[in-house]
C-alpha cells in the first residue's frame, strides 16, 4: 500500500499484475521520440469494479488490452460515461509528477453525481494513478512540453436496455505519452461562434465531464471547420450573446496592455466546465502581479473590445494544450474580426510559461500544486 505524501492517507490497494509482453526498449523510444496526442497506450492499465452489494471491488492492474461488452451494457445506449484528463510529467531530478490531481478526483466525483453514478473515491483515483505511472514510469518522456496523458473514466456496465441508473460501474485508468501539442510553436488559432448549436444549457450536464458532451458538440466543430476555422465558441443557451467556452477549453479575455492588463474569464454560471487549467491561472496570474477576475463577456463586448483596442488577446486554456492564443472570429450573425492582429500576446506567452514552468518544475511550487509519484 502506498500513501499520500498530500494527506498521509493510504490510498487504495490495486493489485499489481503488469504486462508481460509489453512494448519493447526501441519500440518505446521510437513512440516517445514523436508521440503525438492519445495515439499509443502504455504497456498497462488500471481497472476496479463497482456493484451495488460490494461497492468498490478487484482494483487491478494488468496489461493494456481490449474491452468485452454484452451488447445490451447499459453506457452502450444511455451514455453513463464520464472521464478525466491529467498529465505526469518528467522533471529534471528525474522524478515524476502530476499536477493538481485531487481536483481532478473531486471533478470526477461530481460529473458522477450529475449523472447518478458510482463515486470513485479519490483513495481510489488517486491511487490508480500512483499504480499506473510506477508501472510504466519508462513511458513518461523527457523534455519541455511532453507529458504522459492520462485518461480516467468510468462506464455504467449494467446489462440490460431498461433506462435506469447502472446498477454496476467499471472504473478504467488508462495512460498514453503526449508531446507538444503545437510541434511547430504555438499559433494562434481561429474560431467560429456557434450560434445554431449549443454545448449546455442550465440544469444540464454542462458542467459534468461526460462523453455525451463532446458528441453533442461534434457537428458544430465539424460546422467551424466548414468555414475555415480551427474550433468553435458555444455561446450562454438562453440569450446566446454570453461567451461560455472554446471547444474543451476554458477562456480568458485580456483588458488593456502592460501594467494596466486585466484578465477576465468567463464566470461558473453551471453550463460552463469547471477547468482546473482556468482555476489554476487566477492564481498563475495573481503571483505575476496581472489582475484576474470572473465576470461576463457578450459577444459584442468581444468585437467591440477588440474594434477599440480595449480587448488585446484572447486565449482557451485546458490540460491538453495548456494555453492556446486566439486570433480570429468568424459568425453567422455577428461579422468577422481579428483579435490582437492574429499574433500571440505578450500576457498569452507570460502565462503559459509560468503555468508550465511549475508543471515541469523550471520554477519552485509555490501552490502546492505538484503530487510527486516517483
Ligand atoms: C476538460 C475540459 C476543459 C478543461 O479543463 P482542464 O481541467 O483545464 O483540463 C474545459 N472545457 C471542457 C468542455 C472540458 O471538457
């Protein structure tokens, strides 16, 4: 049993039975060397199940390999699915360490709540991460921007085509390595308002990190691509003037220039996904002396902000491509413009750096934000 260095807790026991016929040493560098983003599972996995009469039960882990379904499994036609997303990166001591991952367990917890399903315990969560990341800890890269993506997620596996909540859940960690998400730099990227479709509603499962989600929001996406653009912007449901997010990712708008910049994110309204990105960059952006603030931006704000120059940079952040500019916009109903000239700001840059320079460990951890797993 291994514990906690955060709580002193012990986490929860997973039986080691590891691979056998894993990928070779110069299979494993070939990958690493150009691993692209979910393209290659690790050697492993981790796997627990969930019943009603024995809760949590047989936390494993074993070689990766494919999943066996009944036909009839419940998550098949009523979508009880949800996941999460974090990095182990690989840090100049040669140690390896996650960011922040108990707010990922507790996310993970409440998308399971919204969607009447087992809760992992974090003891669990937390603990099938440690598992896993010793187990293929070969599989973390070196080097700036490169990571191991890890993907939670649980799946309601109860056989039968009643609609009801599974009475039986499995619980899968799954690994794979990820390099830099912009192989040629970052560049700033365009996007498309959606005004026909929208990505949540209140009362929804907007806040839930649930599959059904990012199917729902695929023909949009597929809709920006048709007009040129990189991704699309989900507006508020009900007036759809109030900007929510871009694709899976969290937004902030930058206010004015060198001292005077002012960061403004998009507020928790309960359509928008709780990013843990976003939450860690009010704080990033304290530390560096940049006001940072929740608030509200309509659509208008943001064309007018950026015809009069009070809008300087625009930015998505999530955990896969940390910080991504945006440099365009383009709609249906409300023209065309470009953001701070189609270039990456000044205050993008500032802040990518820093928040990956604590999630690599190039700067101290002031937060206490690092979970060290080896
Ligand atoms: C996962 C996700 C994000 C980003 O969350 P992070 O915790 O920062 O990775 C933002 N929006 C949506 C819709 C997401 O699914």
């Amino acid at each position: 049993m291994t514990t906690s260095t955060e709580t002193g807790t012990a986490l929860w026991p997973i039986a080691l039975n590891p691979s056998d016929h894993g990928a070779s040493d110069a299979r494993r560098a070939e990958i690493l060397a150009d691993p692209g983003f979910g393209r290659y599972p690790s050697d492993n996995m981790v796997r627990a199940t969930w019943t009603t009469d024995g809760g949590w039960q047989n936390a494993r882990l074993e070689a990766y390999a494919p999943l066996t379904f009944d036909p009839a499994t419940n998550f098949l036609h009523y979508g009880q699915a949800i996941f999460e997303g974090l990095k182990a990166y690989r840090h100049a001591d040669g140690s390896i360490k996650t960011f922040r991952p108990l707010k990922n367990a507790a996310r993970f917890a409440a998308s399971a709540r919204r969607l009447a399903m087992a809760e992992v315990p974090w003891e669990l969560f937390l603990g099938s991460i440690e598992a896993l990341v010793r187990q293929d800890r070969a599989w973390v890269p070196e080097g700036q921007e490169k990571s191991l993506y890890l993907r939670p997620f649980l799946l309601g596996t109860e056989v039968g085509l009643g609609v009801r909540p599974s009475n039986e859940y499995e619980f899968l960690l799954i690994a794979s390595p990820a390099g830099a998400y912009f192989p040629r730099g970052v560049k700033p990227v365009s996007v498309w308002l959606s005004d026909d479709y929208v990505r949540a509603a209140p009362g929804g499962t907007g806040e839930a990190k649930c599959a059904g989600n990012y199917a729902a929001s695929l023909l949009a996406q597929a809709e920006a691509a048709t007009h040129g653009c990189d991704q699309v912007v989900w507006l508020d449901a009900i007036e759809r003037r109030w900007i929510e997010e871009m694709g899976g990712m969290n937004l902030y708008f930058v206010f004015g220039t060198g001292d005077s910049a002012r960061l403004v994110t998009p507020r928790l309204t309960g359509s928008l996904l709780p990013g843990i990105t976003r939450e860690s960059l009010l704080t990033v952006a304290e530390s560096l002396g940049i006001r940072a603030e929740e608030g509200q931006i309509s659509v208008d704000d943001w064309r007018e902000g950026c015809a009069s120059g009070e809008i300087s940079e625009v930015f998505a952040c999530g955990t896969a491509a940390v910080i991504t500019p945006v440099g365009e916009v383009k709609s249906r109903t409300s023209g065309a413009w470009q953001v701070s000239g189609a270039r990456t700001g000044p205050v993008t840059m500032q802040l990518r750096q820093a928040l990956l320079d604590i999630q690599t460990g190039a700067e101290p951890d002031e937060h206490g934000w690092l979970h060290t797993i080896c």
